[in-house]
C-alpha cells in the first residue's frame, strides 16, 4: 500500500445501540501517517464511530483498512489484522497485575517490551501491583500501552487523557506522539491543547455525520469556525 493512500477509508457508515441510530451518514479517510483527530460536541457520535469501525456495535456501510473491506468482518479478526485499540473508559482487568494485563494483549512472538517500558517507566516499577488499585491516569498508562505491545498497523484512541491531572495529560500525549512516528493514530479527544500539538488532520462530528474536515491547526486557528462547531472558544484552551 502507498503512503499516499489513506490507511483507512470511511463511507456512509451508520451504527445502532439496541436499535438506536447513533451514527447516521459518517464518511471520511484517515491518512497512513501521523495522527486524525475526531472532534465534536459531547453525544455526537464520536466513541460510537470508532466501536462501528472495530463492529463492536451494529454496523452498516464500507469501511476498508489497507486496502480490504472490512465491515463484515468480526472485531477479533479486525484485530488481528492490525488495529489496536485504547476504549474511552481503559477497560483495565482490575484484580490482575498490571504485568498481566500487559501479557494478554501480546498477541506476537515478540511483543515491543522495551518500547512500552521506555514510555511508561512508571508501569515498571508497579508490574506486580493490581491495576484496580492503580490511579485513573496510570489505568490510562496501562490501557495504551496494551494497544503499543503490538506492532499494529492503525490505532484507534478514544479520550485518552479523559479527567486526568495535567501532568499525566502530558505523558500520555508524550507517548502517543512518539507512537505516532511507526503507526496511524485516530484520536477522539476533547482537550483542544492536546490536540493541537498532536494532531495533522482533523475531522468534525455532528449529529451523527461528518460537518467538517481539514488540517487540525486550521481548524483551531479559527475561533469563530470552533465555535461553531465545537461549541467552545478555542483560545479558552490554549
């Protein structure tokens, strides 16, 4: 597959929860470099998007992943095809150690230990403590690093720096920028400043369909545009 061409490409993409639409008509691509952005008001249909893209809700229209049609395809054979994938709520196996929350992602040979333990030394040091005992930010800490483990071909990020304090917002924005250097990232994130330094292109949600695209930093250069759109200013995030 060229660089050139979109890792993954979105068209008319409609997804229920217990036969609510939640996501109406969503169509855009997502570059095979650097990191897309998904913005949006809350309850717009941003989480909803990425779950339809993995199928782990009712799902409709095309979504296709370097180059295959993926759509019909189960959430566990989406994943091993390449997409790793960080869910808003950490979704962390709280009575395991953080060791073996870590050990049930690998799924290669030989998964990238010395990548993740340079970018979350905290984890280290705790290997062998319950990750429900862990704070929320070191939960977070240890739900992107199980998606890092592997060698994936696109990620798929939602709210990762969700109610965190801002000194550990800046170490996972420091991990999935160094990530971002060897895979794709699409990121749902509401904190603007983080997405500022972090993401190329942006893509914005609303009511269930695609409002706008563009480049992230154009987007939020413009404050009347992020206003309307995001309902925020976005120099109240700078």
């Amino acid at each position: 597959m060229s660089a050139k061409e979109p890792i993954l490409s979105i068209g008319g993409l409609r997804c229920s929860i217990a036969g609510q639409q939640v996501v109406e008509d969503v169509t855009f691509d997502v570059p095979a470099t650097g990191i897309t952005a998904v913005l949006g008001r809350n309850g717009v249909g941003k989480t909803s998007t990425l779950r339809g893209i993995l199928g782990l809700i009712a799902r409709r229209g095309e979504v296709i992943f370097a180059g295959e049609r993926i759509d019909a395809l189960p959430t566990h054979r989406i994943v091993r095809r390449g997409v790793g994938y960080v869910p808003e709520d950490r979704e962390v196996f709280a009575r395991l150690t953080v060791a073996e929350n870590l050990a049930l992602a690998e799924r290669q040979r030989k998964p990238r230990r010395d990548f993740v333990d340079a970018l979350f030394p905290d984890l280290v040091a705790r290997r062998d403590q319950a990750a429900g005992t862990l704070s929320g930010g070191q939960q977070q800490m240890v739900s992107v690093a199980r998606a890092l483990l592997n060698d994936n071909r696109l990620l798929l990020v939602d709210e990762p720096t969700k109610g965190l304090a801002p000194k550990i917002v800046t170490e996972v924005a420091d991990a999935l920028a160094e990530a971002s250097k060897t895979v794709p990232i699409l990121l749902v994130e509401q904190n603007l400043e983080v997405v500022r330094r972090l993401a190329d292109e942006a893509v914005v949600i609303g009511g269930g369909r695609v409002v706008h695209t563009g480049k992230a930093a154009d987007i939020l250069a413009d404050d009347d545009l992020t206003r309307r759109l995001l309902g925020v200013h976005a120099e109240a995030h700078r």
